[in-house]
C-alpha cells in the first residue's frame, strides 16, 4: 500500500503524536560533563574558545560538579592543567597532582557522583605528545608504564572509572594489569578506542594547553577515512579488558558510532568534543543557528548513531532544558 492510502504525515500532526512515536529519547542519565582542573584556589577562568567552560581550581570545580549532579548528570571526567609540564609528565601520576586532589574532593563532596579521569600524558609533558618522545618519535611502550601508574594513583584517590585517552597500542592491558596489582580489580576502564586525529581537538588544546610543540599526533591517533580500523581498534581494547568503549570525536564519525554499535555489546560512549561544542557556541552567537535546538539535535543524533552516553560540554544546559520538559 502506498500513496495515497499511506500517508506518513499522519503521526506528525501534533507535538503527542510525536512523542508517541519517537525513537530516540535523550535524558540526562545519558551525559557525562568534562571538567578542567587547574591548581590554587578560588579560581575560574573561561576558555575563550568554550564560551560556558571554565578552567578551575578544585573548590570552584566541585561547585560546577554539583550543578551538574543536581540536574542529573550522573558523572564528570576531569584532565588535569599542572603547574609544571616535563618530558615525562610527572604530573600525570602525581598522588598531590591536580587531578587526584580534584578527585578526592569531589568524591567527599558529592560521594554518589561518577568521577571518570582521563588518562593521557599530552596534558603533562612540555611537548605536548600523548607519551614518552625520543627524538621525533612518540614511543609506544615505555609510555605504558608512565599510563598505568597514572591510572593507578586516580585509582588510589577514588575515581569511579578511568579513562585513557593516548592511543598507545596495548595500553588497556596494562592498564588493567596495574589496577588488578593494586587492589583495584573492580574498576572499569572506559578505553577511548576509536580516536582519531580531528581538527575538532583545537578548543580542548587551549583549554589544557596540550597542544603539540612538534609535528602531530598522526602516528597514534586514527586517521580519519578508516572505519574498519576503528573495529579492530575496538576488539583489541575489548580483549584487552576495556569495560567501555568510546568513539571521538562524534558528529563527523556517526558511521563509527552505529558501526560498532552493531558489532559489539560492550556500552559504547562518544565524545562530541570541544570543536563540535565551539561550532555550535560560535554560530549561535551569531544569530546564525538557534542555539537550543541544534544543541539537543546534535545530542539525539549521537544518541540515535548508537552511543549510549555521550561526553558533552553541553551536560548541563542540555540536562536544564530536558528538566524543564523542552526538547529539540
Ligand atoms: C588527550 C585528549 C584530547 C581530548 C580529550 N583527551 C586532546 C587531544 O587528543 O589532542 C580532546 C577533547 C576535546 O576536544 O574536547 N588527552
């Protein structure tokens, strides 16, 4: 039966015979809000690429935190601005470093919140790479013990869940080898699997100025055509031992989202990250698109692609409007 028997408009003539029918429902369960840690006190400085997102220092950052708890964002993932970078990122596994403290103070404060820590050199060292550098090169396997031991001491402060973010080959491995030595057998490990070398990392770059001094971050990150590579990369993190697995960035890589949506069954998360966030900021500020609703359109087609929870700059404005019962 086709035209005119059959004719779709039907179920879209009112905004409750939408809601019947939709197929995709966001909700605020689904978000996770990435934070910026930056060492003192009483600090919050905006990033002037992320109109709404700050850098801060821990007291103001659980006061954010818990806005975001309180509009039923279940979880933050926190990186880390240390006061010093160097070669090895010593930083990044520093018990006293900024994200461990930052951790230990939002687990006291708000215990029911789901603290992630990404884990990564890139924010530690002074050239800006995701590991250990000889030379031009990133070196893959002395970079996995400068990993573990990172995740291992956001283990020791309290973190729900760890995340790593570099790209290494084996990283997973270790990492979860790390956390069962150390008593941590039980927490999971969300790999970010599928990462690719996106032009859309520009505003986190400033943000955490983790820019590259040198060359870039081809030989690690994905290259952006590859999809069936994003499979592998998938499987391997999921033998590995990885609990969660990720795709980033997501607007410009649904395809990755459903593909291993479809493959998989492990939760999958997505990272719309901070280019996807800056676009939309910028536009909307021109009066060029309607801030709201590309917002929440961009967030369900995530959400439809496959993800099952989405890192988002937007957590909170987004879980503020699903509050007040508007959709896009
Ligand atoms: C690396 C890391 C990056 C992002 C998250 N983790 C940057 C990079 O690979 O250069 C980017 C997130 C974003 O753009 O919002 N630790």
């Amino acid at each position: 039966m086709g035209f005119p028997e059959r004719r779709l408009r039907r179920l879209r003539r009112s905004e409750t015979a939408r809601r019947l029918v939709r197929e995709t429902r966001l909700s605020a369960d689904r978000f996770i809000y990435p934070m910026f840690v930056m060492p003192g006190e009483g600090v919050r400085q905006e990033v002037a690429s992320m109109p709404g997102i700050h850098r801060q220092t821990v007291d103001r950052l659980v006061e954010d935190a818990r806005e975001a708890f309180a509009l039923g964002v279940p979880g933050v993932i926190l990186f880390g601005l240390p006061p010093v970078k160097d070669a090895r990122g010593s930083g990044a596994d520093d018990p006293r470093g900024v994200v461990p403290s930052a951790v230990r103070a939002l687990k006291r404060e708000l215990p029911d919140l789901l603290v992630l820590a990404d884990v990564c050199m890139c924010e530690y060292t002074d050239h800006g790479h995701c590991g250990i550098v000889e030379g031009n090169e990133v070196l893959n396997d002395p970079t996995l013990a400068r990993l573990t031991a990172a995740a291992v001491a956001y283990a020791e402060a309290g973190c729900d869940v760890v995340a790593p973010s570099d790209m290494m080959d084996g990283r997973v491995a270790a990492i979860r080898r790390g956390l069962d030595e150390n008593g941590f057998a039980d927490l999971p490990i969300l790999s970010y699997a599928a990462k690719y070398c996106s032009g859309f990392y520009g505003p986190f770059r400033d943000a955490a100025d983790s820019a590259p001094k040198f060359g870039d971050r081809r030989s690690y990150q994905m290259d952006p055509p590859n999809v069936r590579e994003a499979l592998e990369e998938v499987a391997l993190d999921i033998e590995e031992g990885a609990d969660m697995v990720m795709v980033k960035p997501a607007m410009p890589y649904l395809d990755v989202v459903r593909a291993v949506r479809e493959r998989f069954n492990v939760p999958l998360a997505a990272y719309q990250v901070s280019g996807e966030y800056a676009m939309i900021k910028a536009a909307a500020r021109n009066g060029w698109l309607d801030h709201d609703r590309v917002m929440m359109e961009a967030l369900t087609g995530i959400v439809r692609a496959g993800a099952d929870f989405v890192l988002t700059y937007f957590a909170k404005e987004a879980a503020r409007l699903l509050r007040a019962g508007l959709r896009g």
